[in-house]
C-alpha cells in the first residue's frame, strides 16, 4: 500500500478533510495528519479530546470488500494500532470491542471509520486514529483522566511521533491487504484473542442495558453476548457500545 501523507497544523476533525478528498475523488491511501483538532469526534456524537503532542489522521480507503469484511474495518484498524504499540514500544496492548486500545485498562487509543456507500457497495472509509501520545493527562478534561492513558504516561518518555504514524500505516495496510486476500477471519481470530474473550460485560444498545457473557466475534465484527437465559445476542458496533461499571 502507498500512503500519501498530508500535514495540516490545526483542523476541525481529520475524518472531515479525508472525506472532503474522498468527495473530490482522490484515491484510497490518502492520510491526512493534524496537530490539533479543535472538534475531534467518537462514535455516536461523542467528542475526542485531541491536544497538541497526540497523534490524529485519517486514512482513505475505497475498500471493494464484502459487506461482512467491510465492518471488519474498525476492528482491524484498532488491530493494527495494538500490533504497532505491542512492537515499536513492547507495551502489552489489548482491544476493547469494537474499537479502543487499552492498555492496563486504560484507553490510549480510539478509532472512528466512517463510510460513505452506494447501495451495499462502500464508495469509500475513512479510518480515524486518534493515539494519546507525547501529552500528560493533564491534558485531558478531568473526567477523561480515570479511564484514559498516554503513551508518555506508560513509557515515562515521548516518542517519535513519525515512527509510530509509520508503524501503524506498515500494520494498517497489512491488514487491509489481508482483508482483501479473504483472511478476514484470522484477523478476527487475532483481535479476539487481544480482548480477552470469553469475560462478563454489559453493553448499552438501544437505550437498555445487556449483561452477560462477552464471547466472541461474529463474522462481521459484531459482539456475541450470552444473557443469563442463554440466549446469545450478537450487538453491532453501529448502535452499541460497552457499558462501563
Ligand atoms: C472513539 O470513539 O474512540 C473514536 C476516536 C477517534 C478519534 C480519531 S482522531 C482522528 C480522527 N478524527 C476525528 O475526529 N476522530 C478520529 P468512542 O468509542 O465513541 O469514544 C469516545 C469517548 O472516549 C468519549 O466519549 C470520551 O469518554 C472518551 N475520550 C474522548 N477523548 C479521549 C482521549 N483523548 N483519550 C481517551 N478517551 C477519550
């Protein structure tokens, strides 16, 4: 894969300039890098908090994937940044479905893919990564601080935010080629491993709350609970999200 790197200082939210280009008709392995972003999002309207000294970009893709490969796409992305922080940095980093790194529990990364489709077939994505890096969590909004982490608080020092930008796009595009290739489901298989299945978890869906046992993955990415009735629920990452003790 050829990656075209653009750097703007301060942005809105990166995820809204490769779109733009995506919208113009620039091909996929586009990243667009920012400093700062002043709106940074989540998944389901949330905010990202992006200080100076983190690393945020966006990569467009124009993936020709099958619908169930496609929403493979965060959890391979957030795949890539664990593989990344696990070889650059030796820090032993773990998935929290659909699409955070954590590490010791803390989460030191998110990851926001966006597509735009025609019909089923996707006309484009744009993969957002958002890496907490050369920044203290005093940086952070005071809520934030008790769940999140950086990679200075973890290592003691900074790192060289170009080496880590080139380890994730080298994992990323492994990745994607793999997805291409019909490996999907060893990539799944991988992720799975790095969330530490089968574990109690209660997830937020469709404003009720499900508890149960957090199994695995289904094919396209979605979680597989199992409720105390036994049944198994499989929730997507489009409408559900892991609810927090
Ligand atoms: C995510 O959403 O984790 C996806 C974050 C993607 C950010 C990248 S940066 C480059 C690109 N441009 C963008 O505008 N976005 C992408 P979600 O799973 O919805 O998690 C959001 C929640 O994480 C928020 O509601 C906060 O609780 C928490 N949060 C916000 N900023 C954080 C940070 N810097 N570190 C850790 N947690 C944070």
């Amino acid at each position: 894969m050829r990656w075209h790197i653009i750097r703007l200082s301060e942005v809105g939210s990166t995820n809204d300039i490769a779109r733009e280009l995506a919208e113009a008709g620039h091909p996929e392995g586009i990243v667009v890098v920012a400093r700062r972003q002043m709106r940074g999002r989540g998944r389901l309207g949330r905010g990202w908090a992006s200080p100076e000294g983190g690393l945020w970009f966006s990569v467009l893709l124009r993936p020709r994937l099958a619908p169930a490969d496609l929403s493979k796409l965060p959890i391979v992305a957030s795949l890539a940044v664990a593989r990344a922080l696990r070889r650059l940095y030796g820090l032993p980093a773990e998935l929290e479905w659909p699409n955070d790194v954590l590490v010791r529990g803390r989460k030191v990364c998110g990851v926001l893919v966006e597509s735009a489709f025609s019909g089923r077939e996707a006309l484009f994505s744009v993969v957002g990564i958002g890496v907490n890096a050369n920044f203290g969590l005093e940086a952070l909004p005071g809520e934030l601080r008790g769940r999140a982490t950086t990679l200075r608080e973890l290592l003691g020092h900074d790192v060289d935010l170009e080496e880590l930008l080139n380890a994730i796009l080298s994992e990323l595009g492994a990745c994607y080629l793999a997805l291409k290739e019909g490996k999907g489901s060893e990539l799944l298989r991988e992720a799975e491993r790095l969330m530490g299945f089968p574990r109690p978890l209660s997830v937020a869906c469709g404003g009720r709350v499900f508890s149960g046992t957090a199994l695995g993955l289904a094919e396209d990415g979605s979680l597989l609970l199992r409720l105390p009735d036994g049944a198994v629920r499989a929730f997507s990452w489009a409408e559900a999200t892991i609810k927090k003790p």
